[in-house]
C-alpha cells in the first residue's frame, strides 16, 4: 500500500507540484497576465448577513406608496421565498430616507452622508442576484463560485493566479468584526479555505484583539536563534521527504513554517496603530485594539500597502429580520464613515487606482415584512458596490423593479461579479483554471461575463 501512495504521490505532483513551488517563491500562475490589469489587489468589504438594499443603495417610491399593501402575486407567484414562504406577503416601504450624493448625484440613503461625500468614486450595482437563500450555502457562493463546500475561495484564486507581492505577509489576510443589532450569523472558515488547490493559498484570519496570531510570541526561554535552528532542522527533514514521495502539500508545509516565522517579526509592528496619526484614526472613527470594522478598515490600508494580495474584512450582524430600521441605523455608525475614509486614504496615497475595493454581502432582503418591522432573505435582486481599481466611479449600474424585488434592467449573477474582479486583476476567468476530478474548474463555474460597461 505505501508502495501504491507514493507512486500515485509522483504521479500526481505535476501541475499541483509546479504550482506549489510557483508560490514558494511568490509567482502564480497566469505569467504573463491574459491581459494588462487595472488594479494589484483586491479589499472587500463584506457586510454578512444580507444589507437590506431597500435601505442603503435602491430606494423605490412605489414601494413606499404600496406600504402595508398586499403584495401583487405577479411579482411573487411560484418564487422561493425563505420564511415567508405560504404567508400574507405585505408590503413594506423604506424605512428610511434616501438623498442624492456628489456631482454624480448618486442616490443613497441618507444615514450614509461619509460614504456619500465619496459617491463620485463609487459604482453601486443595483442589481445583482444570487441562488441560494439561507446565509451559509449563500456565504459559500459569493465566496467561492459554488454551493459545493471544498471550492476554492475566491481570495485563494487571486493567490493562485497572480501569487503574492510579499514573502513576509500572506497574501490572502482576513479580518472580522462584530457590531450592534441583528443576529450574530457564524462564519465558517471554509469560506476562505483553498479548496482544491495548495493549502498555501487560503486566507489567513488575523485577529482584530490581543495577539494577531495565536502563538505569534515564542515561549519562555526560546530564542529567536533557537527556533530558527529548529525550523531549519524541519524544512530539512520535508525537503527529503518531497524528494521521496512528491506530495506538493510537502512543499507547502515548508512554506508555512518560514512564513510563521517571518510572520514573527512582521505581523506585530503592522498591526500595531498606536502611532498611526490622530487625525488618520479620527477620519476613520479607530480605536487601537478594540478590533472594530473601522480599526480592521485601517488595518486593510495598511496590509494593502505592505503587499497583500486579498484582504477580506468580514462585519456582521446584518441579519435583520426584525428593527430593520433601528438595525440599518446602528450598522451605518459603524460601516459609513471607514468605508469612506478607506476609499479616501487609498486615494491620497495614490493606491486607489490599482485596489479594488467591494462592499456587500451574501444577499438583500426582501420589500414584504415578516409580519413586523423586519425583513427576509432576498436572492432576487439587491446591490452591491465597487470602487478603484479600473471601475468606473460616480454611476448607477443595473435595476431592480419598480418595488425592489427582482432585477430586472442588466442584472449581475454572482458569476458575473467574479468574471469581473479577475478581469481587472488581468485574469481572464474563462482561462484560470485547475483538473479536478477530470474537468477543469474554475471560480466562475460554467458560466459568467464580464460586466464590460462599469470598466474604466
């Protein structure tokens, strides 16, 4: 049986082998690029829970006429529809007012006045839609591309087709934080696992308080000169083992124990903000430690400028099925005035051109209440926004209908939306891909176009 593993080890460590060692020394594997890239990097600012778009970015007055109304069945007939499912289904207007922002007149909701002030560099898609309902398998497409758990994550895509810009930083960073209203959703780390591919490539979570790895310090009475001995001593020992069996996962064994060590010295100076300038951590509402959306904002700028390729900032508690408008209202104190300073400093520091910047989440929510002052899961249509990197700023892509439930004018499948942040990366999404269980997979499926009209 040994016999037969390592045959089928060397047998197998083609592609996935080269691969391994194209990230051992930074590279990935699209060289050249398919075509010349608009942006380095990629910083999404992920709102899980479902952002209900009827109170940020899609305002509908006819919905706000037909408020407490029945609900047409024209619109709804022979839909899934989450919990609501078999129910009255009631209209149910904007809970909130809505106001037009920058030169572009972009229209938002008015609780967003920070991310406003900014509006010209924003493209806000209005009309995005998706295909799964409940917030996991949900997490997972918009993760990943698909609802089979084990895919790889879309951050391990860019890692792998482009490999990293720094030895001493993953190049695939995530972040979380939690504020005040909604329900508490659990985030599974597969949402950023590499999947099929080398298991250098997934995301590394950094915690926002305390130490930033767990272990980061060495124990009592380990010197730096010591552990550096051991790792040698290590890398030794699976270097001669690759040489025997050929498994790249070897190879990446001996990546990740020079990368912890490294991380070491580098990862506590960046995430350390105490001498950042008041004033920078003032436009960003930071407070060194408290592992809040705005300090992780502050943190995405600054691992951006170290050279990460992928930075992912989780922000949760948008679940709101009920207090809609009280729950909007708390998570527009915490998201509203980082996002923008975000897209501010990026700009100042002349790094806005080349990061894409994302902001939203799995889904919407829907125009009907749940019977109260909530709303559902919504996969028909809601919006997202884009900034930087080749997008164009200060335009309305896409619509829903006249009540916000589908979308209905140039609609945006999350496929699409890949196809499109790889595109401006210099990727193109049709051609990065890998053999899994003898077909070729990539991140956008089978399907997936660029959307060619907010592109710069």
């Amino acid at each position: 049986m040994d016999t037969r593993r390592a045959f089928l080890n060397k047998t197998m460590a083609g592609a996935l082998g080269m691969t391994a060692l194209q990230q051992l020394m930074g590279k990935g594997v699209i060289s050249p690029l398919h075509h010349k890239p608009t942006a380095k990097r990629v910083i999404f600012l992920y709102q899980a829970g479902g952002p209900s778009h009827l109170e940020t970015f899609d305002y509908k007055p006819r919905l706000a006429e037909m408020h407490l109304k029945p609900m047409p069945d024209s619109f709804t007939k022979g839909q899934q529809i989450a919990q609501l499912q078999g129910k009255p289904l009631i209209c149910y207007g904007p809970q909130l007012g809505f106001k037009k922002f920058g030169k572009s007149g972009q229209e938002m909701c008015e609780l967003f006045p920070h991310m406003g002030s900014v509006a010209d560099e924003l493209c806000i898609i209005r009309s995005m839609w998706g295909e799964q309902i409940n917030h996991d398998p949900a997490h997972t497409l918009m993760n990943t591309g698909s609802i089979l758990a084990g895919r790889p994550s879309m951050g391990s895509w860019v890692l792998y087709g482009l490999g990293a810009e720094t030895q001493d930083l993953p190049g695939y960073v995530v972040l979380m934080s939690a504020g005040r209203g909604g329900q508490m959703q659990p985030i599974a780390a597969r949402q950023w696992s590499a999947g099929i591919l080398p298991s250098k490539l997934q995301g590394v979570k950094l915690n926002s308080i305390g130490d930033p790895v767990l272990y980061i310090k060495n124990p009592a009475g380990l010197s730096g000169e010591l552990q550096k001995e051991s790792i040698d001593a290590v890398g030794a020992l699976n270097q001669a083992a690759y040489k025997e069996l050929r498994d790249p996962e070897i190879l990446t064994r001996v990546s990740q124990y020079e990368m912890a060590f490294r991380m070491q010295t580098s990862v506590p100076g960046l995430m350390d903000m105490s001498k950042e300038p008041k004033s920078v951590l003032e436009d960003y509402g930071a407070v060194p430690g408290d592992g809040s959306f705005a300090s992780n904002c502050l943190l995405a700028r600054k691992l951006a400028e170290s050279g990460v390729r992928f930075i992912q900032l989780y922000h949760r508690d948008w679940d709101h099925h009920g207090g809609v408008k009280a729950n909007v209202a708390l998570k527009a104190e915490e998201v509203d005035r980082p996002t923008a300073a975000l897209i501010r400093d990026l700009k100042q520091r002349g790094m806005l051109d080349d990061t894409l910047v994302v902001w939203g989440g799995e889904f919407g929510r829907t125009p009907m209440s749940q019977g109260g002052d909530g709303r559902d899961h919504h996969i028909k249509g809601f919006s997202y926004m884009m900034a930087g990197g080749g997008i164009r700023g200060g335009m309305e892509y896409g619509n829903t209908d006249e009540l916000g439930y589908a979308a209905v004018e140039k609609p945006v499948s999350v496929h699409d939306f890949h196809a499109t942040m790889l595109h401006v990366l210099g990727i193109d999404h049709l051609r990065m891909t890998v053999k899994f269980q003898g077909l070729d997979a990539r991140l956008t499926g089978i399907s997936g176009e660029v959307v060619k009209d907010i592109l710069v």
